[in-house]
C-alpha cells in the first residue's frame, strides 16, 4: 500500500472514532436524561395512565426546563395531550415552591422531603387549572393527574406547541392585552386565584386567543401575598404591551379593574 493510501486510511479512521465517541456520547446524554424523566415511579404512572385508556401513547418531548418535560401524548381517539412530567429528582425549586404553597388553605399539612412537594405540585396545578377553566379562563384543560405527571390539553397541533408571546407578537395587541384583563378578573373573581407569574414567557397565542398556562404556582385570593402577586403579573403584562405601543392602564387602575 502506498504512503498516500496508507494516509487517507488512517484520516478515514480517525474520522470514524470521531463519530463513533459522537454517538456514544449523544445515546449517553439521551439516556441520562431518559434516566432523570423516567425513574421506575414515574413509569409505573405513565403504564397506570395507559391501562386505564387516559393515554393511547407518548411521543416525544415538547418542552424542557429546570423542573419538568412535557410530551406529546394521544388517546385513543387521537386526541392531542400535553403529558407533563416533574422532575422528582430535581430539589432545586424546591424552595421556590413554598412560598406558593405556605398560606394555600387547599394544601395544608403538606409533607417538607422534595417528592412529597413535588407531587403536591403537580396536583396543585390540575386544581388551578379546573377552577380557571371553570372560571372561562383560557388555559389547557385538566385531563387527570397522578404523582409527579399531569396530562392536559395540547394547545397546538402535531406535537408542535403554539408560541408563546415571547415568541410572536399578536397581530392585535390591543385586543389582546383586553382580553388578558378580563382572564385576569375573571381568575380573581369567579377561580378565586392570581396566577402569581404571568408574564409574556407563559400565555401563548393559539386560534387568534391567548392562552394562560403554567398555573401551578397561582395561589387563592386568600392567600397572605395575593395582592402582592397580582400587582406583580399587571406590571409584567404591562410592561410587555407598553413595548408594542399599547396605552395601558397604570397597575392601580388595572388591579381596581381586576378586584372589581
């Protein structure tokens, strides 16, 4: 063999290692992260969840953050779900939770260890979701929640969720900023809730609406640092819409609009 085929062999070889360590550690990452999602309690309720007819199947995931994944799921009649699953294994807002969970007269006596809080977690977002769906607030419906995973409404279409604000901007910001005043009172007066961190990152936009999501952390009226909160999602929402050129109310006004 020649010195220059004997070249090209040995950069055709290393080229191959390369990918081969490529691979290994993409399949390692993946698995790491399968391994943090689906520990054996969390599979036992996704099975539980499909023997009952819930779910029909899990696809893949839609999104990632700190504290929970959400997949796409279908039931049987190929109806889309949104398969949110906590992550049981993560303590790191664990402390963040408390304060939203400290005064809410729903959850008293709630146990201090991660897994406990994180259950407790989840359910308290099926309970927020039913009431400001109840309420006619526009968030995705509860479907059933078990443990660390809660299955709801997809709000988009083939696994692909529908943008957030931060995303796209409304075509008709006016009319939306309107529309999450009016979601805003009607969570306040008829859920008896404040959703606690409302911002551009979590309505989404979907068939010319908004849609709220991300309610585990709203918290009743009754709740010590309810007002605080809610002053705190109209500054938020404010300062988005002030940025496309909307004439919003000042936080007083809007927050005697949202009380009634």
């Amino acid at each position: 063999m020649s010195k220059r085929a004997q070249k090209k062999l040995a950069h055709k070889e290393k080229r191959v290692e390369r990918r081969d360590k490529m691979l290994e550690h993409d399949f390692s990452s993946e698995r790491a992260t399968f391994e943090e999602v689906f520990d054996q309690a969390t599979l036992m309720v996704i099975y539980e969840l499909l023997k009952s007819g819930v779910l029909y199947e899990v696809h893949g995931i839609v999104n990632a953050g700190k504290e929970a994944r959400v997949y796409w799921g279908k039931n049987k009649e190929g109806k889309d779900f949104a398969v949110k699953i906590y992550l049981t294994a993560s303590a790191e807002f664990r402390k963040g939770m408390l304060k939203y969970i400290e005064g809410d007269y729903r959850f008293k006596g709630v146990k201090r260890d991660t897994r406990s809080l994180i259950f407790t977690w989840a359910q308290k977002e099926y309970r927020n979701l039913e009431q400001a769906s109840r309420a006619k607030v526009r968030v995705p419906r509860p479907v059933a929640v078990k443990n660390n995973v809660l299955v709801m409404e997809f709000i988009g279409k083939n696994g692909v969720n529908a943008s957030s604000l931060k995303e796209q901007v409304p075509s008709d910001p006016e009319e939306v900023y309107e529309v999450l005043l009016t979601y805003l009172k009607r969570l306040y007066c008829k859920a008896e809730l404040v959703h606690s961190d409302l911002s551009e990152y979590n309505i989404m936009m979907w068939d010319g609406k908004p849609v709220i999501f991300d309610m585990a952390q709203a918290v009743p009226t009754s709740h010590p640092m309810a007002e605080f909160f809610l002053r705190r999602d109209i500054a938020n929402v404010n300062r988005f819409f002030k940025r496309l050129g909307v004439k919003v109310l000042s936080v007083d006004e809007a927050y005697k609009k949202v009380v009634g």
